[in-house]
C-alpha cells in the first residue's frame, strides 16, 4: 500500500516537472520566436509607400501602372574571412536577411536598389572567398520574379580608388550585371548608375573609360529631353530615350562639407557630424560633383557609403538623399527608403527596422522573468515573502 502510494507521488511529481520544463520551452520559444522573426512583421508592417503628389489626381488604374515602388537600401557590408566572426556573421546575416524578406513579402516593390559596400571584404576577397560572400548574398537577398534587384558598386566591393583594379571590376560586373554610365530605365523613368569610386578625376584607364561612358549617356539623355520640333544637328542620329530626367544612383555622396546640416534620428552623431569630409574618400571631390550635376541634370540623386542619413540640396534645387546603412553591424537603427516614382514626380519615406537595443532589452526582461518563475517554482523564494509578511503582522501587532 505505502509503495502504491509513494509511486504515485513520484508519477505526479514527475510528470509536475515535465510539465513545468515543457512551460519554460514553450516561453523561450515564444521569446525567441518573436524577437528572431515575428518582431519584423510587426515593425515592418507599419510602414506604408508615400504618395506621389499627382497621384491624387489619377485614376486608381493609372496609379498602379505609372507609378513604381521602390526600395533602396545601402552598406550592407557582408563580413568576410578575415575580419568576420562566426558569431557576428551569423547574427548580422540573419537580421538583414529576415528584415529584406520580410519588406519583399509585405511591401511587394516593384525593384530593389542596393547603393553599393554589398560585401565589407571586397577590396581583398581571393576568388574562393569572393565565392563564398556571393552565395551567402544570393541566398539572403533572393527575390521574386515579380521584383528587379540593382546593385551599385561601391568601395568595399572592389577598394578605393588606389585599390581598384580591372580583375575586381570585372567580376562585381559579372555577378551583378552592373556597368558604371548604365541607364536602366524603367515604366519611363530613368535611373543612372554611376561607379563612383571610378571618378578620382586623375585619368587612370578605368576612370576615363567610366567617364567617357557617362558623358555618351549624358548626350542621349539631354537629346531625348529637347521639344520634337528642336533642330539640332548633333541630336539626329541619337537613340531617343524617355524624357524623364534622371535619377543617379551611387555609392559615394556628392561633395559637401560634412554632415553638420543633416538631422533626424539616424544622422550621425553630434560628435561625428562636424567633422570634415574628405574629398575623393567620404565624398566625391568637387570638380567630379560639378561634372555629373552638369552632364544629366538629375532631379534626385540617392547615395550611401556614411552609413547614416542625411538630405541636402544641391545648387538650390537638386535633392541628394544618403540612405543609411542596412546593417545593425553599423547602426542601432537601420533603416531603408520606399520610393513612389513616376516619369515627373516623387515621393521618398523611411522605413525603421527593429531597434537592436530594444531587442536587446525584450531578452533583457524575458530572461529575468524567467529566472524568477524558476526560483518561484523550486520556492526559493517563499522564504523572502514569508519574512516580509512576519514583518508586515508584527508591525501590525505594535
């Protein structure tokens, strides 16, 4: 009979234990579940394309057909073999590659541009280990049919200017199916794609050849801009093109000072925003800004490579967006520009991603938590309460 007994007080002890550790696996899950993945959802879902200033007087038809969804992102700098940490590769990956899919899945953009620095190793990459990144790349920023993927150059792909080399070009090229002076244009709107480490301006045979590239496109595009009626000899025999003015798309930003007139949440810091900018390494140098102001006359140009966001006019009326960078690696609080684009308009909005802090602190709580249901239910803790309400009766009793 005492052996029936204490058996039985055994199975439900057992099974009070089984179920208490399938409780704890069922909330680190939950925990794990929603800042890994569902956290993405919830951020990402808040976010909305703006709205073109003509779209409101367009049909809903005309809407859906002219205007074209964009997303750009810049420096998402992929770790390599030799400064990359499993730990770190494994953690930062994961976050880009949950946060792109999640925006491809929820926003449904019509194309992705990328403003350069994909790989943080580029510059020094062996072909086994430039393999290796461009896997790893393929498989994080997979897309459907439905969306294009543009992907700049920028100088973590293939080095500064005294680092690039024709063999590094050559096969970012091939992989990316990208050429500096490449006009893609798209539902008549016209981007410029511009590899910005090639405009050191000092004559080296990548340059010259990046910069005759750009002139000759710079010359069907004011072609195609002149009235059907205009008469110019030098604009007979050229291809005409849409006559939207053009985006430049590049990974260095056009010259400025320095990021003391940028502001917003994701500009860089107070301490960093003062100092100068060097030409020809935070920025284009001024004589190669002039030049592609004057060659295309763009109505927006998007840049990266200071990895935090700034906006700035340029000679009074042409807009320069720098879009931060897309890796927590780099930022507390990533981000990435939804663009609503037509022939003649558009209209830019940011998109936040989680908060690595805030993250950071959800596992902070979850995990306290946790280590006081596991006291409370060895009762580690009743005898802290039970003194305190010893305290609370004698008080009483005075």
């Amino acid at each position: 009979m005492l052996s029936s007994s204490s058996t039985t007080v055994k199975n439900l002890l057992v099974k009070k234990r089984l179920c208490f550790l399938l409780k704890l696996v069922c909330y680190v899950s939950s925990v794990l579940i929603f800042c890994e993945f569902l956290i993405y959802y919830v951020v990402i879902f808040q976010c909305r394309w703006p709205e073109v200033k003509g779209g409101a007087h367009m049909s809903k038809k005309e809407t859906s057909t002219s205007v074209l969804k964009a997303i750009i992102l810049a420096d998402t700098h992929l770790l390599g073999e030799i400064k990359g940490h499993w730990l770190d590769k494994l953690r930062r990956e994961w976050q880009m590659e949950r946060s792109f899919q999640t925006a491809l899945r929820l926003l449904q953009p019509d194309i992705v541009f990328i403003l350069g620095d994909v790989f943080d190793e580029g510059k020094w990459s062996l072909p086994q280990a430039w393999a290796d990144d461009v896997r790893r790349f393929q498989k994080m920023f997979k897309f459907p049919v439905s969306t294009e993927l543009v992907v700049v150059v920028g100088n973590h792909d293939i080095g500064f200017h005294y680092e690039m080399t024709t063999y590094k070009v050559n096969r970012f090229e091939k992989v990316f199916n990208f050429t500096s002076g490449k006009l893609i244009t798209r539902r008549g709107i016209n981007f410029v794609l511009v590899n910005s480490v090639a405009m050191e301006g000092d004559g080296c045979t990548l340059c010259r050849t990046t910069e005759a590239k750009l002139v000759a496109l710079s010359h069907k595009l004011n072609c195609s801009q002149q009235k059907p009626n205009h008469s110019n000899k030098r604009c007979s025999d050229v291809e005409k093109l849409p006559a939207s003015e053009p985006i430049l798309l590049q990974h260095y930003p056009l010259y400025r000072k320095s990021d003391a007139e940028c502001t917003g949440e994701d500009s860089a810091s107070p301490e960093e925003k003062n100092i100068p900018f060097k030409e020809k390494y935070d920025v284009l140098s001024q004589e190669a800004s002039q030049k592609l102001i004057w060659w295309f006359h763009p109505r927006l140009i998007l840049s990266g490579h200071t990895h935090s966001a700034c906006e700035v006019l340029h000679v009074g009326k042409i807009p320069e967006v720098s879009v931060p960078s897309f890796s927590w690696r780099n930022r507390n609080n990533p981000s990435f520009i939804m663009g609503s684009i037509t022939p003649t308009d558009f209209s830019l909005q940011k998109c936040f991603l989680p908060y690595e802090s805030r993250v950071f602190t959800i596992y902070c709580a979850a995990g306290a938590l946790l280590v006081i249901l596991i006291l409370a239910h060895f009762q580690l803790l009743t005898p802290p309460f039970y003194f305190a309400q010893r305290l609370i009766s004698k008080h009483k009793a005075v």
